[in-house]
C-alpha cells in the first residue's frame, strides 16, 4: 500500500519549545548557583583562619540595630550604587555606642594596644579581602571608639575608587586625597574634623583617573609621615586586596596592618591568599578580623548585614 502523507507539512511547536527552553534554562541556571554557593563556603568560625596560621584579633558580631535601619534604608533606594551616594548613612558608633558590634571594636582596641608596642610607626591600615568585607565600618569604628579615650586620631580614606567615607561623616568631598597627591591641595586644605567622632579625616575627595598611580607618589609617604607626628594614631582604610593592588602600596609605609573578612562570605583561602600578597610586598600583616557574625541557637554561625558593602567598580 501506499504511504500515507499528511496533507501539510508538520510545524513545530514554537511556542511550547520556547516555554520548555526557558523554564529548563532556569532550573540549569539556579542548580549551578546553589552548587557554587554550597562549593564555596565562607569562614564560619575563627579556628578555620586559626588553622592557617592566620591570627584573629577580633569578632565583631551583626548589629541588629544597624541592620533594622540599613534595611530601610534599602526600601526607599533604587540600586545598590546610590545608597553610598546617599548621606543619611548610619554611624554605628556615635548613633548606637552600647551596640554589641562597637564593644567588640573596644576589645579589638585593647588587642592593637599591645600589637603596635614595638612597630616602626602608629600607623594602621585596613583592608578588606574582598568587596562587602566592612572594612570601612571596621576602621571608621575603631577611629572613634580611639577617639574616646582622649587619644588624637586621623582617618584616611584611601580608596580613591569607591570610598564613601565623606558621606558617613557627614563632611565635604571637595578637597581630599586625591588633590592633595595630585599637588592641587595642600594638608590644610584637605584636613576635616568629625565632631560627632572627634576625630580628624581626608576623604578619597574626587575620583582620580590613576588611583594606584596617585597612591605611589612620594607626597603619599609625606603625608604619612607627617600624620604619624602629629597624631597618636593614623588609620588608613584601603580598597580590598583581591580587587586591586592599592593596599600593597599603602601597606609598605604603615607599622601595622589588619584584614576584614566577613562570615560566610570570605573563604578561608580569599584571606590567606590576601595575606599571603601583602606579605610578599613587604606589608607588616599582623591578622585579621571577622565582621558581621550572627551566632544563632543551634551555634551555627552565619554572616551577617551587607553593612557598606558594594561591588567594586570605580564611583563617582
């Protein structure tokens, strides 16, 4: 008998191809984000550094006060980018000084007390391993908890990329660092002081073209020479070392360096490998930090609020 042939040609289902392909591709796409994710565990507990040899000089916990306000904060913002544009920035320390998170700043004041006795100057610098560390709420903490203690303090916000620290200090951005390694600003021009922290502060000022660039010249080593003259204690918050390799220039004038890493976020390797790289420029890398730590009922430990966090890439 003859074959039977079907009197049009047979279509394929666009339509329902297209659904199937979406919904498949979405299935793919989240299995391989919480494949990666369950691959890559950040640190949940100081010994998992400690076993490294790298040495932890202090925890700081999640603030649930600040996460409460950073939340809202959140709402009535449109990206990511524009909350550190926005100047209504909490400030842990001076808003909320009895929170959990800025007692442990105190213990790690304690700490830095005895592991700065016998360094070449009382500078201090601190990075990050990686973006949303918290090494700007670290350092900016720290100033004003040292400020207390009738010491005299100066920030420096180094991170001529993405620092915000104008912005979390409520002061001008106008004239900062940048300007002043650029030659068009001098000290007295670039010098702040914080009321609030009681603390003196150089914003990053305008975003330079040459970071890195900037960072090396001589008038850097000036200025930190000086600072360690005229202040009891110099904090400089540098961009996180896995980003770019700012940090390793800083890092060679200061006696005394630390790194954030947060909870569940940063691996254990991100922090010896960021340590590993100061070391090899020369940096006196001391230990690190762990930010933003939650311990719940079960002991399990987890990572805490993005607090000022972003990712990195060059800012306005």
């Amino acid at each position: 008998d003859p074959a039977v042939t079907q009197p049009q040609p047979v279509k394929p289902k666009k339509a329902l191809n297209v659904v199937l392909g979406f919904i498949l591709g979405l299935f793919i796409s989240v299995g391989a984000v919480l494949a990666r994710a369950m691959l890559r565990r950040g640190v949940e507990a100081p010994e998992q550094l400690e076993e490294h040899g790298i040495s932890v000089y202090a925890t700081i916990p999640m603030s649930e006060w600040l996460d409460k306000r950073t939340r809202l904060r959140k709402k009535n913002l449109f990206s990511n980018q524009q909350r550190h544009r926005t100047k209504n920035i909490p400030f842990l320390a001076v808003d909320n000084p009895a929170d959990s998170a800025v007692e442990a700043v105190r213990a790690l004041r304690t700490s830095l007390h005895f592991a700065m006795m016998e360094t070449e100057n009382n500078i201090l610098m601190i990075t990050g391993a990686t973006p949303d560390s918290g090494k700007t709420f670290v350092s900016s903490t720290l100033a004003a908890v040292i400020a207390q203690s009738d010491q005299k303090v100066l920030f420096i916000d180094a991170d001529l990329r993405r620092g915000y620290s104008h912005n979390l200090f409520t002061v001008s951005n106008e004239h900062g660092l940048s300007e002043y390694l650029a030659g068009k600003d001098e000290l007295n021009k670039v010098i702040q002081h914080f009321g609030k922290g009681g603390f003196d502060v150089i914003t990053r000022g305008q975003v330079p073209p040459n970071p890195s660039e900037l960072l090396m010249r001589d008038r850097m080593r000036q200025l930190l020479e000086w600072a360690n003259d005229h202040y009891d204690l110099v904090i400089v918050d540098t961009p996180p070392m896995l980003a770019v390799s700012d940090a390793a220039v800083v890092g060679r004038s200061v006696g005394t360096s630390l790194l954030v890493a947060r909870f569940g976020l940063n691996t254990a390797k991100e922090v010896s490998l960021s340590m590993q790289r100061l070391e090899q420029a020369g940096v006196n890398i001391k230990g690190a930090i762990l930010n933003g730590v939650i311990k719940r009922a079960s002991t399990a430990y987890s990572y805490g609020y993005n607090y000022y966090g972003y990712s990195y890439s060059e800012k306005e």
